[in-house]
C-alpha cells in the first residue's frame, strides 16, 4: 500500500478518503473543495483543494469525475498528477449542462485515482501486428 503524505494549505482542506473501505471497496478517493465556486454554462474552473501531497517515485495518481456531478453535467478535465508534483491539487472542472451549478466549500468535487507508475520505452517500427480488432476504434464494437 503506498504512503502519500498530504499537506493542509488551506484550514477548510480536507484530506482524500474512500466512503467504502474493504475488499470491494471504492477504487477511488474522494476530494472536496476547500472553497466555493460557482460554475455558469459552459464555464472552465480549477477548484481549490487547498491540498498538496507528496507521492513516492513509483506512484501518482489520476482526477476522476464523480458520477453524480457528471450526470448534472459537471465534469474534470486534465488530471494527471505526478509523482514530483508539490504544488496545490486544484481540480479544472467544466460545466457542460444549462444551468448554473454551485460548489460550496467541503464539497466532494473529483475522486483520486492512485496509479502506479510506469515508464515505457517508445519503439518506432514501420508496421504493426495483426490483431481481430485492427484498426477498428470508437464504436468498433457496435456499442
């Protein structure tokens, strides 16, 4: 289990935590928003967590929405944080629904997604195996 320590930079922060813990457990952690912010239609933000973690080297994690935001509308956009990374966590939310939406102080804003973290050798060929799939992308599979 990896060891993130989590530095309070703002008195309202909160730190990360599963609502379910155990073997089937939830796979993220919640995040909260250590201010409040109001999102018009169409609005791009970055949410304050008033947090600042320090993963170890083999670790760092990915922003993910929270499902019941997401079905308002509500959604995050680049969350990829770094295991080097000391900075503030703030998470960029974008409203993408018709109505105002309103983010108060403690409320759970994304969920933390720890990845362990490889890095890969890129290799350039000039062609590559065949597989039943192909090149079949989005929709490949009839939905």
């Amino acid at each position: 289990m990896p060891h993130i320590k989590v530095q309070k930079l703002h008195p309202a922060a909160q730190l990360p935590r599963y609502a379910h813990n155990g073997p089937y457990g939830d796979l993220a952690a919640d995040l909260y928003a250590s201010e409040g912010a109001t999102l018009t239609p169409g609005a791009t933000l970055a949410v304050p967590t008033g947090l600042a973690m320090e993963f170890p080297s083999t670790h760092g994690a990915l922003v993910e929405d929270r499902s019941g935001l997401a079905m308002r509308g509500v959604t995050t956009l680049a969350g990829v944080i770094d295991p080097g990374y000391r900075g503030e966590i703030r998470i960029v939310i974008t409203n993408l629904g018709h109505a105002a939406a309103e983010i108060k102080a403690g409320d759970r804003i994304a969920q933390l997604r720890i990845v362990q973290r490889i890095e890969a050798q890129f290799e350039e060929v000039a062609t590559l195996a065949e597989t039943p799939r192909g090149a079949g992308g989005f929709g490949s599979t009839g939905f």
